[in-house]
C-alpha cells in the first residue's frame, strides 16, 4: 500500500473508490451513446496495472488508439455519430457510438489490438444489448465472434508471456512490478510513433465531447 501512496498522494482506499466511480462514469457513458444511437459502442481504454494510469505516455497512446481506430472504421464505411474523449482517474478513455454489427466491429477491434506492435496496450471493447434491443449493455468476448469467411480470433496473450491472459490473471503468476515493467516497455514502443494527425472520412457526425474528469 504503500507504494500506491507514495505515487498517486493520496491512500488505497480513496484511489478504490475514485477507479469504481471512474468505472460507473463509463458504464453510464455508453449506455448514453446506445440509448441515443440504438448501435454497438466502442469503448477503448488501456491497460494499466499499478497507481499509474493517466500520465502523459498513457494519453499520447490512447490517442493513437483511438486514431487508428477511426481510420480503420472509415476504411471499412461504418460511419461513427458519436464520440466522447476524456480523462479520469483510470486512464484516459474514448467511446463511440458506431454503425455496424458488434460481431464484425469486435473483428476490427481485435485487428487494432494484435497488428500494433505496442497494440497489447489497448483495451477495445464493443458493448452490445445481451438480449435484444433492450437488453444489458455487455462487452462482446472475441470466442463469441464466428463469422462466415472470417479467421476466429485468438485469446489475448498475457503482458509479461505468450500464454492467454486470463490463464495467468487467474494464477497470478506474474508480479505488479513485471506487469508495470512490461507496460512501459509498450508504452515507449507507442510513444516512438510518429506524431498523430487526422484522416480524411474520420470525422462523427456529432460534435465530439473531450474533457477531464478527477
């Protein structure tokens, strides 16, 4: 514990309940966004173990997560109406309101994910009712997305090995300090990227929503 205070100034116990209201924060966002919009949202976020989740590395690579997905998204004619972009004490986060369905937007998602050499950062889920129009937003797990003519996409690798992650989520067979070692060694892969521009057809139709939030 205290290494968490020492970093962050302030205790464990104030940074659990700023990481749930963080989350609460989200979930509402995307119920939003699929309320307003009635199509999968795309939330990215990234993966961050230890008390350092927003630092200025963390948010130059959500950036360009969020780039890449744009112009994947564009390249493939799934129009974007609605997107919010802020930060808060888990890290910075986008969202996205996306036309399509979620099992071919997942498909894209993992694409992102597994072709960037630092893409094991990045947390890109696309949330969908799980019953029909008015049923819970849930995140659809790559295992569920089999299409016609489509490879099936592969468990996550672990951070630290090339077994799948949740194998050695569950063992915890690796220590914070391995976990946040082999982030920063992503994060500096992400950070040698060249700088981000805009693209051309990656533009929402509603007005983008950025802010900050602590």
């Amino acid at each position: 514990m205290a290494d968490w205070e020492e970093v962050t100034g302030t205790s464990l116990d104030t940074l659990r309940r700023a990481l749930l209201e963080a989350r609460e924060r989200r979930a509402a966002l995307q119920e939003q966004l699929f309320v307003r919009w009635r199509t999968p949202v795309i939330s990215l976020t990234l993966v961050a173990p230890g008390p350092r989740k927003r630092t200025a590395r963390h948010i130059r690579a959500a950036r360009l997560g969020r780039l890449a997905c744009l112009r994947a998204l564009a390249r493939q004619h799934h129009h974007v109406f609605e997107e919010y972009w802020y930060v808060d004490e888990a890290g910075p986060v986008w969202l996205a309101a996306v036309e399509g369905t979620a099992e071919r937007l997942k498909h894209l998602a993992a694409g992102i994910e597994d072709s960037l050499a630092w893409g094991r950062l990045l947390d890109i889920d696309v949330l969908a009712p799980l019953r029909g129009e008015y049923g819970t937003l849930l995140p659809l797990h790559r295992e569920q997305c089999i299409l016609p003519g489509m490879p099936k996409l592969q468990p996550r690798s672990c951070l630290v090995c090339s077994r799948p992650a949740q194998l050695c989520m569950a063992s915890h067979r690796h220590t914070l300090a391995t976990l946040e070692a082999a982030c920063e060694s992503l994060l500096q892969l992400a950070d040698g990227q060249p700088a981000l521009t805009q693209c051309k057809g990656c533009h929402p139709a509603s007005l983008r929503r950025e802010g900050a939030f602590s």
